[in-house]
C-alpha cells in the first residue's frame, strides 16, 4: 500500500519508518526544508535509539521518502496519516488543532481517489468529525473516509512500541475504512498482536484516558512518597508492595520530580478542557496537574534544605536534563522549572545529559554543559540527579565524593541507597520518599 504521512515530528518520523519496514511505500512529507533535506542526507532530527538505523534500512531499500511537495505524497495514497503537532493552546489549554485542519483542507484540495484520512496526532474528542467536515466543504466530490488512529509511543522505545504494541487502536465509520486500516496493520495482526476497532471519539478518548490514567498513577506516587518522608516509610518499598498487586501493577510507580514530556502535560490540560467543556470537570485529572507542578517545586525545596537554603554562589552538578532517558526531549521536562530556580538563587549549574544539550542550550541559558559527572561535580557543593540515564546508575560516589568541596546528593531518582551515599563519604544527601542525612553545618 501507499502510505502519505504528514509531518516528520517524532509521531510522524517514527511511524512512517515502521510503516515502510512493514513493507509499505511511504512518503514522509514536512513543510520544513531544513528538515526535509537532513532526512533526504539520512540524518534523522530526534534522538530515538534504532530510529536511524531503521530509517536508513528502508530508503535503501526504496519503501521510504521524504518530499517537500505534499502532491507528491497524496498522489495515489490509499491512505494519509494526519501527524502534525496540536500544541496546548494558550490561554484555554486546548489542543490547537489549526495545523490538523490546515493538513485537512490541503489534503482535500489534492486527493483524486478514494482515500482514507487518517488522524495520528493526539485531538480532542469529535476532531475527526471535524476533520471530515472539514474535507467534505473543501472538495464536496472526494470519495474518502476518515480514521482515528491515536499513537501510543514511548520515547526512548518507540520503535519497540511500534513494531510490538499492546493493543493498535482504529477509529471507523465505515467497513471499506476498516478494511484499509487492517490491510495497513496487517503484519501485527498476523502476529496476533491486539487489534481494537471502535468509533471515531472512543478512539480519541482512548488515548485521552490512557495519558491521564498514567499520568495519575505518577502522581499518586509522588504523593504518597512525600508522606513517606514525614512518617518514616520507605517508598520504594511501598511502590514494590503496591506493584505487586495485578490490579496495580508495578509500572509508573517510581517516585521522582514529576512527569514531563510531549505528552502527559498537554494530555492531560486538553482533557480538563474536554470536560469543562461538556459540563463534565475531570476533577481528577485537574488535581493531578496541580500536585505535579508542587511535586517539582517540592523537589526545589529539598535541594535548598540540603543547602540550610544558601545556594548563591555554591557550584551545582545536575546530572540528566531531558524529560526521561532515552530521548533528547525537554518539552515540561522538570529540569526546566527547578534549574532556572537555581540559578536564580545564585547557584552556579553545570550539567551533563547525553543527549540534552541540543534543546537545552536554547531552554536553559546560564548553565555550563560539560562531558561527564566527574568535570561536573569537581570543587561542587552539590550534586543532583534528575534523569536516570543507565550513565549515571553505577558512578563511582567515593570518586565523586572526593572531588567536591562539599559532597552533598539530591537523588531525585532514588537510583542509589542511604548506606551507599553515606559510605561514599557524602555527608548530605536526600532522595524522593526516603530517609535521608545531613551531618555539614556548612
């Protein structure tokens, strides 16, 4: 099958690269040049571990290209994937769907026979009837349907997630739209992977309800890790107790500075919004946006405690600043709230992440990047760990130790234990729903 995908953004690079491995003619089509031609150079914008690869596989093999000229693209498709981003909008915190209705139209305006639209960006119940409408008044003689087809990617496992997914969620109205979107997921199918085919909006409240969902088991950890602190409970203990409950499950229950991303921030806003809309508040769901933005301004507070609140002047090593490992992603990353925090305190911040400081430099001016821990930590006086890069599991601490001035730990990660910082000779440290120590004065 022909397959046009409309936009080159992580939703839309990742998914036509695992559509052309499937073995489908895929042309990726980007308004960007810059962009358009780095692709064309086989250099791939994001960071995605196996994406290149993947990506290079297949425009060797002639199933994959990218064009500039969306004509091109649409010329033929059987189907056209709508991938394009739908940023919180300002002011109401809505998904801004103008780039999805603008793909729409031009769509319309280009298509010659039957086609089926489908959405893989993330939109707020009753877009594709939108979508629809929107197609139908552009060019009232098209033969189309339209198809939600949400994406369930993790960052930093994308192409796992693709190419072994849990479930594949398909949005129809019609038997000849569900028949194009199975002949598209048929190597998944084969390999009994779950196949759910639903109407248009529970397949956009789908995806809506699974990032709140997740979103909320985040937070509710979080919480319970801070009562942790104040009773004397130890939250790793707790979350692996909790976990193994099968009605739980032990994911998304790791306590640390609250989510970021692409998508639980913006996810869950437009959902809130969804509610307020139909009468129906998420109340839920808008506490758990409130209690992540105190959960990254708690982990503020615990870098000055460990500080007796002093910072200006102290050298800070943070280690890891994207959102997660795996990924040079900054969006809502709590790097970006609590780094400017310290700086503005007057600390002076070097920083390591193996893969942020592309964004980075832009997002966070005033910071000094560096290659390792060991140049980051040297004459510190504190060192935090915000992003559990695999790089920073297994430092050697007594190393570290010694080359601060002042060997204090933040592990906003709980990625190492009270014994183990003590007996690497930090004299502060603390951690997220754990006991900590602190025997400086200083």
């Amino acid at each position: 099958m022909k397959i046009a995908m409309i936009g080159t953004g992580y939703v839309g690079l990742v998914s036509g690269v695992c559509f052309s491995d499937f073995g489908h003619d895929v042309v990726c089509v980007d308004k960007d040049p810059d962009k358009i031609d780095k692709l064309k150079a086989g250099a791939v914008p994001i960071y995605e571990p196996g994406l290149e690869a993947l990506m290079t596989k297949n425009v060797e093999a002639g199933r994959l290209s990218f064009t500039l000229d969306l004509a091109e693209a649409v010329d033929g498709a059987d189907a056209v994937f709508i991938a394009v981003g739908t940023p919180t909008r300002r002011g109401d915190g809505h998904a801004d769907l103008t780039y999805v209705m603008a793909a729409a139209e031009e769509i319309a305006a280009l298509a010659k026979d039957y086609v089926v639209i489908v959405t893989k960006s993330t939109v707020p119940v009753g877009t594709n009837r939108q979508v629809k409408q929107t197609v139908r008044k552009a060019n009232p003689e098209l033969d189309f349907d339209v198809a939600s087809n949400p994406e369930f990617l993790r960052e930093g496992a994308a192409i796992d997630d693709f190419m072994k997914p849990d479930r594949v969620v398909v949005g129809v109205q019609t038997d000849q739209a569900a028949e194009v979107m199975a002949d598209i997921y048929r190597p998944l199918f084969l390999r009994d992977f779950p196949i759910v085919t639903t109407d248009l909006e529970s397949a956009e409240m789908i995806k809506y309800a699974a990032n709140a969902f997740l979103a909320t088991k985040i937070t509710f950890i979080n919480e319970i890790a801070a009562l942790c602190e104040r009773t004397g409970a130890d939250i790793k203990q707790v979350s692996k107790g909790m976990g193994l409950d099968g009605r739980i499950g032990n994911k998304f229950l790791h306590a640390g500075p609250g989510y970021g991303g692409s998508c639980f921030p913006k996810d869950t806003k437009a959902l809130a919004r969804i509610g307020q809309e139909h009468a129906v508040p998420m109340q839920i769901t808008e506490t758990v946006i409130k209690v992540n933005e105190e959960t990254k301004r708690r982990m503020i507070d615990k870098i000055f405690d460990l500080c007796d609140g002093q910072l200006a002047g102290k050298t800070v090593a943070v280690l890891g600043v994207t959102f997660k490992p795996n990924t040079d992603d900054m969006r809502d990353a709590p790097s970006l709230t609590i780094i400017p925090a310290l700086i503005g305190a007057g600390a002076k911040v070097r920083v390591v992440d193996p893969q942020g400081q592309r964004e980075g430099e832009a997002l966070l001016p005033g910071v000094q990047w560096v290659e390792d821990a060991h140049k980051a930590v040297q004459n510190a006086e504190m060192l935090v760990i915000l992003t559990e890069w695999n790089e920073f599991r297994a430092l050697d601490l007594k190393k570290l130790a010694r080359r601060m001035a002042v060997p204090r730990l933040a592990d906003l990660r709980n990625i190492y234990a009270v014994k183990d910082a003590k007996r690497a000779g930090f004299v502060a440290y603390t951690s997220v729903g754990r006991e900590g120590f602190q025997t400086d004065g200083s």
